[in-house]
C-alpha cells in the first residue's frame, strides 16, 4: 500500500473480507472496525473535496498566467471524449439490455426515471438522486427486494471518466502506453470504481490509483481538476442511469416485477 501498488491492495483487500464473511460470528468485530473506519474517511475525504478547488485554482492559476488560456484549450477535448463515450455506452449497452433483457419501454422508462437523471447530473451526487431513483423504480413495479440490492452497484460512468482522464494525461505528458498498459488501466478503472463514494469529486480520488498503476505522475490530476465538475457530472448520470436499468432488468429476468408477482398470485388463486 505503501509503494501505491493498487492491484495487489484491491487483491489483498477482496481476499480479507471474504475471510472475515467465513468467519461468521468471530468476524463481525474487524466487520465493525472497518465500517467505522470506512466512515470516518469519507468524512475525511469531504474535508479533503471541500478545500481542493481553491488549492487547484492556485495550480492553475500560474500555468494560465504564464502560457496563457489556450494551455487550457486541451480540457475540452476530456469533455467531449467522455460526453462521446456516455452517449455510446447508453445506446450500444444500456437501452439494449433494457430493451431486449429487461424487455421494458424505453420510453416509459425515461419518463419514469426523468427526475433521478436530472437530479444526478444537476448535484453530480448519486446519493442524491437515490430517493427519486427508488421512487421511479417502485413506480415502474421493481420490487423493494431488488431495488434495495441493486441500487448503488453500476460505476460505468466512473469507469469511463477514470479511463478517458487516464489516457488524456498520458498523451499531456507524452508518455506511450502499451496495450498492456491501456488494459491494465481499464482493468484498475472498473475496479477503483466499485470502490468509489457517492460524493463529489471522488472519481478524481479514485483516479491516483488509475494513475499509480500504471506509473503516470499523479501531478496530472491538476490537468483534470479544473473541469472536474463537469466531468462529475457526466459520470453521475451515467451510473445513475445504470443503477435503474440494472434494477429493471434484475427485476424482469427475476420474476420481481410487481404488476407480474400479482397477475401470477391471480392465476394461482384461480387454480
């Protein structure tokens, strides 16, 4: 942990934890230690997110004042590249599974997940838009059991952002990466993201492990702070989107729909 070698931690950390759930009773103790833990660095990292966008403005700002605003030009291709991928992600993913998997209208469910999407890319906090998500959720006839479960699991959008940024300062500081390399960035990505929290700016946290991995200088994290927030902002709604579609889906192939739990308790009673 020490030397930042995040695949071995992430290895080391699943291995521990499915030990303490083997362990049973004689587990819930390091269990316990470990949420409390847990809690106290997210407090620990909001205190952390609350001061970071003075301290980027003041590494921005001698950068900006020396070579003037077009070093900041590169930023909105970061932007585009990410708003490109969502779009590509929800088409060629999201609404197929729906679709065909989950076999929901696309439309309906749009309607019906309208104020959770808006309320994630407006605060860029899924925590946020979890109550409007499980309100849309149970209109939509997914039951609590599931979306209870599923909610909160989908990082795709954070995966997306951790991957884009990565490789954005790579080519910033002129650094070739091998296939080796760019897979073991998506690999970390998807990894790091299941571990990120439901605040602000934590995908930018999540991003020195990317970063570590695979051995770019974490002072790249100033390139991308700047316009964190918009970027937060894009990878909130997607995961967001994913949660709802993942709960659907879940829910169909599960036989957990509520409208179709009672039309076969109707035909049950009518046997």
């Amino acid at each position: 942990m020490a030397e930042g070698n995040v695949l071995q931690v992430i290895v080391f950390s699943i291995l521990l934890g499915t030990s303490i759930m083997l362990a049973g009773e004689k587990g819930k103790e390091m269990a316990r230690f470990f949420n409390s833990f847990a809690e106290v660095m997210f407090k620990f990292v909001q205190i952390v997110i609350q001061i970071a966008p003075y301290g980027v403005f003041c590494l921005i700002a001698p950068t900006t004042g020396l070579y003037g605003l077009e070093v900041l030009l590169p930023l909105i291709s970061v932007v585009l590249y990410l708003l490109a991928a969502v779009i590509i992600h929800v088409s060629l993913v999201y609404l197929p599974i729906l679709k065909i998997i989950g076999r929901y209208s696309v439309t309906k469910f749009l309607k019906n997940s309208s104020e959770a999407l808006l309320m994630a890319f407006s605060s860029a906090l899924s925590s946020a838009a979890y109550p409007f998500s499980m309100k849309s959720q149970e209109n939509m006839g997914v039951s609590k059991r599931v979306r209870s479960f599923v909610m909160t699991v989908n990082m795709d959008g954070t995966s997306l952002y951790l991957a884009i940024s990565a490789v954005f300062i790579a080519n910033v500081y002129g650094i070739h990466l091998s296939g080796i390399e760019l897979a073991l960035i998506v690999l970390t990505g998807v990894l790091a993201s299941i571990g990120a929290t439901a605040v602000p700016m934590a995908g930018l946290i999540m991003l020195t492990l990317v970063l570590t991995s695979v051995g770019l200088p974490k002072e790249g994290l100033a390139l991308v702070a700047g316009i964190d927030r918009i970027l937060d902002m894009l990878r909130t709604f997607t995961n967001v989107l994913g949660d709802n579609i993942g709960s659907v889906t879940v829910a169909a192939t599960e036989k957990e729909m509520i409208h179709e739990k009672k039309q076969d308790h109707r035909y049950e009673t009518a046997q």
